[in-house]
C-alpha cells in the first residue's frame, strides 16, 4: 500500500510537469515531446495503480470474510463444548444420585437383616418407630432397641422417644401388618400374622405383628412390635408378602415362597 503511493505521487508529478511542458512549448520543441511521453507514461501508471489497489481491496475484502468464518467457527466450537459439559456435568449428578440411592437402600437392607436377626436368635420383641408412610425416622443402629418386655421402649439416640410423652393414657392399639424391605417398613393392610419369606424362596417364619399409633410432636407415628413365633436364624433378605387375611375377614391361602 505504501509502494501504491509513492507511484501515484511520482506519476501525478510527471503528469503535472508533462501538462505544463506542453502548455508552455508544444509539440514542436523537444521538451515539448517528453512533456508529452512523461503525460501518457503519467497517465498509463495512474491506471496501472488503480487497478492493483482495487485488487489488494478484494484481498483485504476476501480475508475478512474468511476471518468472520473463522469467528463463527470458533463460536459454535465454544457453544458445543459448553453443551458437552453441561450433559457431562447433568450425567454425573444422576450418578452420585443412584449411587447415593443405592447406599441408602443397602443401608436399609442390612438394617431389615439386623431386625430380623436380632429378634429371632434372641426370641425376643423387636419395637421399630415408623412414621405414618412406614418410613423410619432414623435408620440407623440406634433406632432399635431390642426389649423382653412390651412395655420397654426405644432408644434413638440418647432421646428416650416414648417415655417422654404420656401417651399411656390414650393408647390406640391395631394389627398391621408391616413390610422390611430394601425401601423400609410400609404398612399394608391389617392383620393378625405375618409370613416373612426369603427371596431364594427358602426360610418361612410366622411373626405377630402390633402397631400402636402415638403423637410424637404433633406427627402422627407408630410402634411397630414384631414377635417371632419359631426360633430360626435368619440371614438372608426378607420381604413380607400381603396379608392372609381379607378385608372382610374370611381366611385367605398361606403365601407362597417368592
């Protein structure tokens, strides 16, 4: 660019010095015929020049474009990799979250194999509090208390739950039958036994169940008691099946082996 200007200030020098020549001298001198040849050499490089900065402006032209394409190809390299972390990122959250689901639900499972353990080496009554969706309030150790008497209660951590409230005066005892399994207890229907079965399909054991309904801060919770009526050990994973007592009282079949 700065070699174009220089050319065109030399040619608009020689045509200057051509035009004066020839209007001073004219044709018939000698100065007058290089006055003439430096005009036309004048005139021809002034054209040269405009047609060269002409095409160094389409090439200026043609890189910009090629630079906003690049830009935008940049643009799109960003916004694509933005998507790709934030599903990498969305991907990773529902893993701890299945995995955390999964350690909660195996942590209520061998809590359920603890109950069940515990109460049938011991022969003893096992007393649970659950809420009113058969949730426990804490799953932990802690939450149960293996009682010889009916009467005794439950520890949850250093919180004695039951003798701190009178709730003696206004008892509410019913049968239900409860469920342990891998998502807690959950409370099916009423009933005067239980049979608990293994997955495998091979221990059968008949409990009594009782459920007492108290206020526990103005929630509406429930003791579960469990009674073993055989003396086997268990240790495998138990659920308990539906009732076999209907509704309406009449005696169902006994349920088979899951």
């Amino acid at each position: 660019m700065k070699g174009n200007g220089l050319c065109v200030v030399l040619l608009s020098s020689l045509l200057g010095f051509g035009t004066s020549t020839l209007l001073f001298n004219g044709f018939s001198s000698t100065l007058g015929v290089f006055g003439l040849l430096s005009l036309s050499m004048s005139f021809v490089g002034l054209v040269v020049c405009i047609l060269r900065r002409k095409s160094e402006l389409k090439g200026v032209a043609a890189n910009c474009d090629d630079s906003s394409l690049s830009n935008g190809v940049l643009f799109d390299g960003i916004e694509m990799l933005q998507r790709f972390s934030k599903k990498v990122g969305n991907l990773t959250r529902q893993r701890d979250d299945a995995r955390r689901c999964y350690q909660d639900s195996e942590k209520n499972r061998q809590f359920a194999e603890q109950i069940l353990e515990a109460v049938l080496n011991n022969h003893q009554i096992a007393a649970l509090l659950i809420d009113r969706k058969g949730k426990l309030i804490e799953v932990n150790n802690n939450a149960l208390k293996i009682v010889g008497f009916r009467r005794e209660s439950v520890i949850n951590h250093s919180v004695d739950i039951l003798t701190c409230f009178p709730f003696l005066s206004d008892i509410y005892r019913r049968n239900w039958l409860a469920e342990l399994s891998a998502n807690g207890p959950g409370i099916f229907d009423r009933s005067h036994e239980g049979v608990i079965l293994s997955h495998n399909g091979g221990i059968s054991i008949q409990c009594d169940w009782e459920m007492t309904k108290i206020t526990l801060d103005d929630q509406l919770m429930y003791l579960v008691f469990i009674q073993p009526v055989t003396r086997q050990v268990v240790k495998k994973r138990f659920t308990l099946v539906k009732p076999s007592y209907s509704a309406n009282g009449r005696r169902r079949p006994p349920a088979q082996s899951l």
